[in-house]
C-alpha cells in the first residue's frame, strides 16, 4: 500500500453518533453517508453504522445502489433530485424517493402501478433554499396527490436549512436590511445581511404550515418528518421532528466555528504519509513549480509524496503546516499534482519518517482556512487515490 493513505477512526464514529443519538431522542438519527462518507470512504463506514442508524443519506441514487451492492439493509433516502428515468432503479433497489416535484409524484406512482411494486417516498418542501422541493406556498397540490397514490407508501416529509452551517447567532436579532438600489444584482456583496437564526426560525414556521395542511383536511401528518442538519441538530432543538440528518457532526465536525457545542463530537480522519526523500538545498536554488520559495541558508527539505490530486489542494502552496515526531513545520514551494516539499530547518529528518497532514494537532478548519474553503470540502475533496485504512472495526 502507498504511504499516504487516511486512517479512519470508526469507534470514534461510533461514538460521535451515540452522542448525537442521547441528544435527540426519542427523534430518529439519519446518517447522511453522501460523497463517500465524506471523504472517509463509505464502503468501511457504511457498514460499520449502518445496524445503529434510523436512516442513511445520500445525495443520489447511484450513492444508494453501491450501499445496496454492499449488503446494506437500512432504509435509504436519496435526498437530492432525481429525473423520471432514474426512477425505475428505486424500486429495483428499495431506494426513498424525495418526491420533490408534483410530476415525479405522480410519475412514481405510476410506475409503482404498472410493476405492481411499492415505493417508500419524502416529500420534499422547499421552504427557502430555492434549490429543489416543493414550495409551502404550492404543497397543498403536492400533498392532495401524495394522498390519493395508493400504490406508494408515503413515508415522510422533509426540508432544508439554507443557513444551517452558521447558526451561530442564536439570540442576536438583527434588524432586517431594506433591499439595497441594486435590486437582486448577484454576487456576494449583494447579498443582504441576514440573522441565520432568525432565517431558520422562518423555514421552520413554513414548515409547520405546510404540515397543518394535513390537519385541514383531517389526515395524520406522514410518520417521519425531518428537517434538521448538523447546525440545527446543535441548536435548534424545535426542528427535530421524528428524525435529524447529521452530516459533518457526524463525522465529528462543528458545522461552524462559533456554534454552540451542545453536542461532544470528535474528528475520525488522520491523514497520513511518509517522507519519500530528505536533502540540505542551497539558497539560490528555487524550491518546485514556479520556484515560488527559495531558502534563504542552508535548509533540509523533505519530500512528501501527496499532492493535490490526492485531495491536497494545490491553492494552500506556503501555507500548511504538517507534523513530523510531534513537530509541525511548514510546506514551502508550489504543491504539485503528486508530491510536496517541507521545511524542516535542521532538523535530522529521514526517508521514511511519518508525516501527518490532518490529525495531530492539525485540524479540518486549519486545512479549510489554508485552502480558502469550508471543512466540508476539504473532507470530501480527499480522493479515491488516498487509501482508507479502517481502525477499531471490531466491536
Ligand atoms: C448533506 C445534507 C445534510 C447534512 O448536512 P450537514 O450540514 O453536513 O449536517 C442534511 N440534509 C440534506 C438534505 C443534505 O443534503
């Protein structure tokens, strides 16, 4: 096996997930097990978790069928939108519909006629991410079709947060911006102020609107009802419902710096490799593409053989730290597609010593920031080329 390669603490996700678990109950636990686990490799995760969770997560169908493929046995939602000719494979593979359109309702329930097969479906409300769902303003359609389909089970219901990664402002109310003289000129600048509690509470109270319509026409609601992510796992306790869908907290990362840990979560990733060559290199002498650093005395530079098309962005160049026997020094040079050099002054380094670039002291925010990204990719960015190596599976 190469020498770069990423550890995955599963006790760890296993712990991070009875915490969330004590946190919520009786609400069900969804695990969202999308982009490969983010990052940590969903064929060793997947089956790891899959006998305590409620639920699993992906983001697309094809994400469910690998998890069918792999023996998994839990109910699975594909969460994401989905296209007319992606619905057969629901039924051959037992997959939950998010039924985010009146026409891939009805589409479903026709299929589910014509193949004499059952169908487990979410209904998918948009109340204020304007990404895929039906909007509460137009659910009562949506929802007087979902009842008349006898051939689906219709199981859920469900909706997103737009500003969950930052709900850090719990409290502070902000007084709402009159819309600038712009109008809705795009760009970021153009965006107007927002409380990101304040928002959530309002994607909350169209929810529940959505819901009294069952009440109006004298129907129970449908049993699982859902709209929580990590952030209002954390904080917003009124948006659990039936069941909450942890992602990143999952994985044991906060979904923003300052909110409230109510929950104890601890990462599971260590990233890891060897150095693959160690030399003394003179000033004068740039140091890789674009010879960006050059030394300015006699330095050691090690070469570490992990690059960004293993998931090491190439856009963190003279930024990150690593850590060599409990030292952190720092990257110096362009990183290249495969390999990257750092400078350990005069220290006696060797081929073959450790190197961690995530883990030990270096952390998902501090790769994050270096990258000019969020924690979230910088997980799910790690690639297909870095081996993941399961620890503690035995239970
Ligand atoms: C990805 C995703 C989640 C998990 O989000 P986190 O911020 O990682 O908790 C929950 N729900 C839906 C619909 C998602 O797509």
């Amino acid at each position: 096996m190469r020498p770069t390669y990423l550890e995955v603490n599963l006790p760890q996700l296993k712990q991070n997930f009875e915490n969330i678990r004590a946190h919520v109950a009786p609400a069900k636990v969804l695990v969202v097990l999308k982009a490969n686990a983010y990052g940590h490799g969903v064929d060793g995760v997947a089956p790891f978790i899959a006998p305590y969770a409620d639920y699993i997560g992906v983001a697309i169908a094809e994400e469910g069928i690998h998890l069918r493929k792999l023996g998994i046995a839990t109910p699975i939602l594909v969460m994401g939108g989905t296209l007319l000719e992606q619905l057969p494979d629901f039924f051959e593979y037992d997959l939950t519909l998010a039924a985010s359109s009146l026409d891939l309702l009805t589409a479903a329930e026709q299929l589910a006629d014509s193949t004499r097969k059952s169908l487990k479906v979410h209904l998918k409300i948009d109340t204020g991410m304007e990404r895929i769902g039906v909007r509460e303003y137009e659910a009562e359609a949506l929802i007087e079709k979902s009842l008349s389909c006898s051939h689906l089970e219709i199981e859920g219901i469900f909706t997103h947060f737009a500003n969950s990664e930052s709900m850090s402002l719990r409290g502070a109310i902000a007084p709402k911006q009159p819309p600038t003289s712009q109008g809705i000129a795009s760009g970021e600048n153009q965006v107007r102020p927002r409380n990101d509690m304040v928002e959530a509470s309002l994607q909350l109270k169209r929810f529940q609107e959505v819901l009294s319509i069952y009440e109006k026409l004298g129907v129970p609601n449908p049993p699982i009802r859902h709209t929580a992510n990590s952030g209002a796992t954390l904080v917003m306790p009124e948006s659990y419902y039936d069941m909450v869908r942890p992602g990143v907290l999952f994985y044991g990362v906060y979904p923003d710096r300052d909110i409230e840990r109510t929950i104890e979560v601890k990462p599971a990733l260590t990233w890891k490799s060897k150095v693959v060559f160690s030399k003394i290199t003179q000033p004068g002498r740039g140091v890789s593409y674009g010879s960006l650093w050059q030394a300015e005395a006699p330095t050691r530079i090690v070469t570490v053989p992990c690059g960004y098309a293993d998931g090491y962005f190439r856009r963190m160049t003279n930024q990150p730290q690593v850590v060599i026997h409990q030292k952190k020094y720092q990257q110096v040079g362009r990183i290249c597609m495969d390999q990257f050099m750092v400078n350990v002054g005069d220290n006696d380094i060797k081929v073959g010593d450790d190197v961690t670039l995530l883990g030990n002291g270096i952390t998902a925010e501090n790769l994050a920031d270096w990258a000019g990204t969020n924690e979230y990719e910088v997980m799910t960015n790690i690639s297909a080329r870095v081996p993941r190596v399961f620890v503690g599976a035995v239970q």
